[in-house]
C-alpha cells in the first residue's frame, strides 16, 4: 500500500478494538487493516506494491515446489509457540520435505468477528519474526471477515513456494528394503503442549511445543548425503501414521525399535495421564529420513550437528512386506503392528 | 495417495456422510476423505503423488507471480457459481491482474463438522470443472476440520502461481494522468446473485454471478498493446473502491462518465430495491485496465472480441490530481467524488 496515515480518520485502536465486518469488506477499513497491522508487521517491498499478487524472481532452471497448509489450532496461543510461528514453520516444513529451500510465502487470514485486534497483532507478530528467522518473507496476503460465531478467532492458510536443487529427488514413495529409518528428536511434544493448555491441565514441568522450521536441517542433511529418499514431518497423526503413509506410498513394509523411540519423561508422564500414544501425537518440529542403510551414520552425523537434530536416531529399517505393515519391536520383546491412527485422537492440534 | 479402495472399511458414503472430525485428523478417515473425494474429483498426477508438495516444471528465466484468496462466501451455492469456482476464478483473476499466466493452484479446505459430504463433492466439483475448463490444475492441498459453530460449512483459500512474460510490467502504480480507463463490461451481478440469494429475493429475472477466470481475456489484450500499465478486478469494494486503490498507488486522480458505465438494468432495480450503489457492489468476472490513450482503441477491440470483454467501454480518463481523488461525471451534467467503501455493504461476498 502506497498511502500514509492520513487518508485514515484515526489509527487503529490495536490496543482495545476489535476485528469487525469492515475490516473484510474491502474498503478503506480492510486498506488500514493491512497497512497499520499485516504490512507493519511483514513489511517488506512485495507486500508494499499493493498489488494482487507478488512478482517473484526464480533461479532459472530449478524445479519448483509447492505446498498449502492450513492452520486452526485451538488454542490460538499455547507452550512454545502460537498459530502464527506454527503456520510459517507448518509450511517452510511441507517445502523442506520435499527436498526444497523455500523462497516464499503467501498467508490467508479468515477472521471472526470481534476477534481483539492485540491478539491479531501479536499473531502476526509471530508470524512475521518467524518468517524473518527462517528467511522467507510472506509476499502477499489476503484477509477475509465471518461473523461472530462462524470462525473460531483465526485461520491461517500458508501456502509457500520453494525450488529443488537439482539432483535431489525426495519423494514418499522412495523407501526400498534395506534402508535406514532416521528420526531427528523426540516425539509427542507439540501435542502435549497443545492438550495442556486446552484442558489447563498443570503438569509440575512446562511441555512445550517444538514447532521450528527444519529447512536448514534438511539443507544439512542433503549435503551429507545425496542417498536419502524420503523426508517427512510427522504432524497430524503423528509418527504412526506417517510411516504408515510412506510404507503405502513406497509399497513396503518398516520395523522399528521401540527403545530407540525418544520420548521426553515429561511427554511420556502426560501422555499416561491423558491415555495418549506418543506415537501418535503430532509433531511439528520433528522429521523422519529414510535413507540407504550405509549413508545412515552420515545423515545421522549431519543431523546430529544441528540444533534441531541433536538428539537424532535411528529407528527402525525399512522391509519387503506385501502387506505394507509398520510394526514395532516392543521394549517387552515383543512385535506388535503399528496402525494408521483411527479417527480423532487430537482435534485442532495445528 | 498410492492406495487402493481395500485400504478402507467401506467406501465414503457421499450421498448421505457428513465431515466429522476423524477427516481432519491425519489419520485413516483424512486419507481416505483426500482420496475418494478430492483426488477422485481434481485427478491428476501431482496430486496422484500424496506428497506434502507438488514439484513442478516453471519455464526458465521467467519472472513468477504468486497470490491468494480466501473464499468465505455466503451462501456457498448462488445463481451462476459456488464457492468452488469461485475459489478458482477469484485467484486465477489475482494472477492475471499481474500479467501473469496462470499455472498451478493449492487449495486448502476449513470444513465444519457436520458438513454434508454430497455438498463438499458438489464444491469440488465445481472447482474441479474451473480449474480444467481454464487449464490451471490444483497440483496441492491441505483439509482441515473444525468442530460444529467454529467454522460456516466450507472456507476455501486458494493460492496460485503464475508467470508473467518477460516485457509485461502490470501493476497498481502505473497508471499516469492522459490514461484511458476500459471497463470490461457491467458491474455488480456477482454481489446482486449472491444478495438476491440470501435474502431469499425473488426478482423477476434471475441475476447470475458473473463469476468467470479473465487470464484469457487478458492474454488478448496484453497481445494487442504493450501499453496497459494496470489491470485489477473490482471485487470486493466493487469498482469505486478498485479505481480509488489504483489513484492511491499511482498517485493519480480520475475522471469517470457515469452514463458509460454499464449496468444490467436488472441488476439496476435489485440495487434500487436494496438500496445498493451498483459501483460498490462485487464482480467476480470483470476487469478495469488502465492504457494510454492511443492505445485505448486496440485494446477495446481486443477485449470486445473476446466473449468475457463483448460489453467493454471506455468508462473515464487518469488525471494529474494531488488529492488523488475520484471523480464523475453524472447523468444529470453535475459531478460528485466517487469515495471508497466505508465501513460494511456486503458481507462475505466472495
């Protein structure tokens, strides 16, 4: 937006006032919604032109990537992080995994009404310091307005673009036999974190989210090793669920280690209490690699090396398995199979 | 997604399901909701691949465009279209309106508990037919489900990107006192068609959204001169506040000729009825473009040999104006300042 302050009767009252109907409506209460709020925040050159789109320059030849990622996390705020980090990180994520630097962000908010404009601020306040920190500038926006009792306070919809390098190729369905499963840290922390808030559960040690950009992890990574096939965020569904996805799209079957799972006391303390598998609560700043068995020590070096995978493992090997099963071999040496989660453990938790 | 239809219990019962939230949970039921529903209606193979991402080829050298839009209209079904092709129209229109071809879209669904899943078939449906009648596939997603009374049915943010040309340089701040400002043709069927709906209104012709994607009108007219320095859609805001963003980012004012502007004379009495001011109002399928003046011939003709620009006019003329304000020229040989939108007229209007 070209304009100053005073083509606006009064500044935003960011202080006491409140998300109303105007501000969706695309006039100039939407024009000073983003001017004083999302652009002061984001500020950059892109989202300055004011146009309906951002103009972007690619490295010639790269393959691009393209993710989306919706966020509704209830609460909005909670341990570690709130629904705006969680949303830039949630995204530079899904690029990451697919082998891709990301370039570039576009954020869509749909508001409710009578949500506080301080709360709205300090989301994107979020937002923007984690776009900054990961070094990918959200571009362009959009902001829409329900009423109140239609939304529920914010979703954010962060779509981002990214390129490949050539020579990478990390895909689901790229686990043979014989590989190595690598996992970068411990397990369940998000979704704890999340729940504790909601059910204002107080646990005598604060569990926090680990919501964190991996793209430099996996940069790492990539340069330890050209043998890994695939990549993969266990969200939703947790690492369950996402093993069991790349074992349907490679066709193959897993075995894992259930000593060699990590899992922080205070997670596994909580999880009992609430009669949670960690297994199955997501994640959002935790990765699976799978990688050829004799890059494995490399990958796990590299990982090692970095903040986000100082407490990287291997888990567990990739198998031939007509049946496509993920199964475990227990602490209590036992093998038990390792299903898909089954409906709705954890509603909401990004 | 690689998996076959014996991975599922049963099949979706799209006829009579409802979302609940196991589809939003990333587990099993996310899976199958991904594969029977959305898959099935958008097929193709970046989607095929079930990746956090969709990898794909962008021409070298070309300078990108990227934009979003969220879609939260109400109602989700209105004569002429539905949120789905509205969702992509309304994006694949951000790109044009920056010189861009269009080329992929993601799509990212907020889904209310309890949503009837025959009318989510018909939405993505509806998108699906948008997306390959105007040759953009949606190549990524992402589903999210939110609890009954935390969500209205179906949002949809849809982001695309793009490439613009190399010599097309299109944008807010180009237009420059002398320009012609063309108007693609009437204005105000999109917010009357969904107005009209809502509030159950029976007129005695039925007003249709003119709900369409415009890349190819575009592409005609940025082939007949080189000279158009900015396009935009007037959406929300409907035109008056579409040409006063133009006049803030240029730093330009206007003069318009209220009798050029057309308006279908159905959609004149709704607007009466209503007490509506028609250049206010939402369009879905309409373009304002700002040329030179000697440049304006070519580019009507262009626009009136295409079946989205038949009704193009010439509607005003960009002038030096330190004010930047809007102005026009009445029927009744007075003339008034065109202001923006204040506050609210429309609600969820797209």
């Amino acid at each position: 937006m070209s304009g100053s302050r005073k083509d606006y009767v009064r500044p935003l009252d960011l202080r006491n006032g409140r998300v109303d109907m105007g501000h969706g409506a695309g006039g100039r209460s939407s024009a000073q919604l983003i001017e004083e709020l999302f652009l002061a925040a984001f500020d950059n050159d892109w989202l300055r032109q004011g146009d309906d789109g951002a103009s972007l320059a690619i490295p010639s030849g790269a393959r691009m990537v393209m993710a989306t990622d919706g966020h509704v996390v209830s609460p909005l705020f909670f341990p570690g992080g709130d629904v705006g980090c969680l949303s830039v990180h949630g995204t530079i994520n899904d690029l990451a995994m697919c082998g891709a630097k990301p370039l570039y962000l576009a954020a869509s908010f749909i508001l409710e009404e009578g949500f506080p404009l301080a709360d709205l601020q300090r989301i994107v306040a979020s937002m923007a310091a984690a776009s900054r920190a990961a070094g990918v500038p959200v571009v362009t926006g959009d902001t829409k307005v329900v009423e109140r009792g239609k939304g529920d306070g914010v979703f954010i919809s962060t779509t981002g673009i990214g390129v490949a390098p050539a020579g990478v190729n990390v895909a689901g369905a790229n686990a043979r036999p014989g590989d190595a499963i690598l996992l970068s840290g411990t397990i369940g922390d998000h979704g704890v974190a999340v729940l504790s808030k909601r059910q204002a559960l107080d646990f005598e040690t604060t569990i926090t989210s680990d919501t964190a950009a991996l793209h430099g992890l996996v940069a790492a990574m990539l340069k330890a090793s050209s043998r890994i096939g695939v990549l993969r965020d266990p969200t939703r569904g947790g690492l369950a669920t996402t093993l069991n996805e790349i074992a349907r799209q490679s066709k193959v079957g897993m075995v894992l280690e259930e000593a060699a799972i990590p899992v922080l006391p205070q997670v596994d303390a909580a999880c009992e209490l609430l009669g949670l598998d960690p297994l199955y609560v997501a994640n959002e700043g935790k990765l699976v690699a799978i990688c050829a068995a004799d890059a494995a020590d490399d990958v796990l070096a590299a990982m090692r090396a970095h903040p986000l995978g100082e407490r990287a493992v291997r888990i567990g090997t990739v198998t031939e398995d007509p049946h496509r099963f993920v199964q475990m071999n227990t602490r209590f040496g036992g093998r038990r199979v390792v299903d898909w989660l089954s409906g709705e453990q954890l509603p909401r938790i990004c």
